[in-house]
C-alpha cells in the first residue's frame, strides 16, 4: 500500500494531481484540506495495486460533478436559506454517503472505490472518503487525466454502463438513477441534479466486480501523481528546472512558454466554457497560443493553427514550481509553460474521438493529431526538445 504519511506527502500529491488535471479537477485548497484534516483525524491514507483487489470484489467510481466556474455566494446563499429552506446538514461527506447509497440500492457491500479521474480535488475525495469507509482505493483512476464528461472515461470507451448512480449533495438531497439509456442521458441526468445542487453533488457510480474494473482502470495513475509533485519539490529545492524534471516523470513535452493576456469564459450547462490567450516569452517570442477549455483544457491553436488537442493532455503550469494552474484561477498577467503528454491510446481510437474524446466531439472542425507527431515539428518552430 502506498500512503500520504504527512503534510509534505499531501502537498506533492496535490501538486501532481494539478500537473495531470489539464486545467479541471476541482479546487486544490480543497483538496489539501480534506487530505490534511483525514490525517489529523487519524486515518490512514493510501492506495492499493489493483492485484491487491479481490477479483469478486464489487467497485465503485466515486466524483464530484458539477461546473469550477467562480461561484457568486451570496446570491446562493440566499436563495437556499431563504426561498428554499436547505442549508449544509452533509458538509464534505457527500462521497461517502453516496457510496452507502448506491450500495443500499445493490443490496451489495461495495469493496472498493475507483477515482473518476486525476484532479487537485477530485482524486483526494475519493481517497478520503475510503479512507472514512474503510475500504481501499485502487491505484488508478477511469481516464489518466481530468475530464469533464462521462464520455471521456475508459468505462464508456469499453461500452460498459455506469448506471445505477447514487447522487448526493451537501444540503441532503439523495437521487438514485436506477437506469439511463445511453451514457450521454446518464451524463446528462447528473450533470443537471448538479445544476439544482448549486454545483454541488457527489456521485457514486459504475458498479463494477473487481475483475472487470481491472480491465478498464489506467493502473498507477495515484502513484504517479505523487511521483510527479515530490519530483516538482525536490528539483525546486535544488535549484533546478521543476518543469523538465516533471515532463522527465511523464515523458512529456514542454510545448509553450508565455504570459495570459486574456481571458474569457462563461459558466454555461454545468460548465466553465472559455478561452485564454498566452503571448509567448523566450523562445516563444512572437508567437501566440490559444486554449479553449470546459472546465479542463481540450483545445489549443499555434499562432492560429490548430495544435495538441484531447485526448491528449495540456496543462498550464507555474515555470518555477511546475504547479498546475486550474482554470477557475487562472488569470491575465499569470506567467505559464505548456505542458503536454500524450493520451490513453484507448482514447485515440476513431470511433472514440468522434463520440467522446476529440475535437469534433466538442464542437471544432479541428483534426486530432496525437501530439508526439506534432512534437516531431518542435525544433523547427524553435520549441524545447521533448523531455
């Protein structure tokens, strides 16, 4: 079992969480303070190969569902206490609740819970709350990366459904969706009890046996993200580049170095949708990148042509720690690198990339070039070699 034992450990682990979240994945203050408060609270903390998993085990895929737009609290506040007469009875337990939930509904003990995805918030809850259960978290996660929909998950490329789902919210409010006919109504459907929940609803989902959840899980991802933050520390302390050390961990690219100089978005269907532009620095001089974002980064333009694009990976980080930005705080003046990683071959399919994971699906008449091709180019364009 590997486990976070201190505050160090759980910083480095926000830290890599934020460089494999792709801009999305919740909020990292939140996700240290859970982490921080389970360890104060005594628990132990950690996560299982998933060889350590029993095959008849039964899993669940644990989340929090919802837009990482800046939320304007008092015209909320207000409108729960006063009109509609709920307040926080649940607080941060909602993960766990929702796992009791969907297990009542089974009629079956869930055994193990499985992370949605990599993220600064959305890894540690569901690492927390196993903890809370006491049941073990398996060392990976559905997607290898932060994603904004069901449909850029390894469970909906293999066909398999996530229904049922338990839904839970701070305020109490309980829903089991018992059926759905396909997984965009099953996206759909949390998405908007997410919406009546001010953004605000945890979700248990996908019951899986043991067996199958190995077949579809990115094994190692948890590890690697701790990997990733404690390198980032380290080379910081020793005066060395945190990024190039990082990319090192991931066999990624560093793609871009620049300045946001704007910023635009808009809080759209349980979404934050928007746009940045970066004004390239050093050997970026005179270049732009563009990025379009819903809640995590799917999108880039080079100077007005079409670039690295999901399901491959892109993340905006801090040059001097290699500390991700998430695009709810991301803003003008904000000093960046690019960083890109290739994506889950599984997501690089056709079928795949039209139905959930590449740019068409979201909307751009932009083609998917796996970003290791486009790499190839990168000397020419006066770009850092691949780490």
């Amino acid at each position: 079992m590997h486990s976070l034992e201190s505050v160090t450990d759980c910083e480095d682990f926000i830290v890599g969480c934020l460089f494999m979240g792709t801009g999305g994945g919740g909020d990292p203050v939140d996700g240290l303070e859970a982490l921080t408060a389970a360890l104060d609270d005594g628990l132990t903390l950690g996560w299982h190969h998933a060889d350590r998993i029993d095959d008849n085990a039964l899993t669940a895929m644990v989340y929090e569902i919802g837009s990482i737009a800046p939320r304007s609290d008092d015209h909320a506040d207000s409108l729960r206490e006063v009109r509609l007469g709920v307040g926080d009875v649940v607080g941060d337990n909602a993960i766990c609740l929702a796992v009791r939930e969907l297990s009542d509904h089974l009629g079956r003990q869930i055994g193990c819970l499985v992370a949605a995805e990599l993220g600064a918030a959305n890894t540690p809850g569901p690492i927390v709350a196993a903890a809370h259960l006491g049941i073990p978290i398996v060392d990976g996660d559905y997607s290898g990366r932060a994603i904004p929909e069901e449909m850029q998950s390894t469970p909906f490329a293999h066909g398999i459904s996530s229904d049922p789902l338990a839904a839970v919210d701070r305020w109490g409010n309980t829903v089991i969706v018992k059926k759905t006919v396909n997984p965009y109504m099953l996206e759909r459907i949390a998405r908007h009890i997410a919406i009546a929940s001010f953004d605000e609803a945890a979700i248990a989902s996908t019951p899986l046996a043991g067996r199958d959840m190995k077949s579809v899980l990115v094994p190692g991802t948890l590890s690697l993200c701790l990997e990733v933050g404690r390198a980032c520390r380290v080379a910081t302390e020793a005066g060395h580049d945190p990024v190039a050390v990082a990319l090192e961990v991931v066999a990624g690219w560093r793609l871009f170095d620049g300045v946001v100089v704007s910023k635009e978005w808009e809080d759209s269907g349980g979404f934050m949708i928007g746009t940045l532009k970066i004004r390239g620095t050093g050997a970026w001089e005179g270049h732009v990148l563009r990025t379009w974002f819903k809640n995590e980064t799917h999108v880039t333009w080079l100077d007005g042509q079409p670039w690295v694009c999901s399901p491959d990976l892109v993340t905006l980080v801090d040059p001097r720690s290699a500390r991700g930005f998430t695009n709810t705080d991301i803003g003008e003046g904000d000093e960046v690198s690019a960083v890109g990683m290739a994506g889950l071959e599984l997501l690089r399919q056709p079928d795949t990339l039209r139905n959930g994971t590449g740019p068409a699906y979201y909307g751009f008449d932009v083609p998917y070039v796996p970003v290791e091709r486009l790499m190839q180019y990168a000397p020419r364009l006066g770009q850092h070699d691949s780490a």
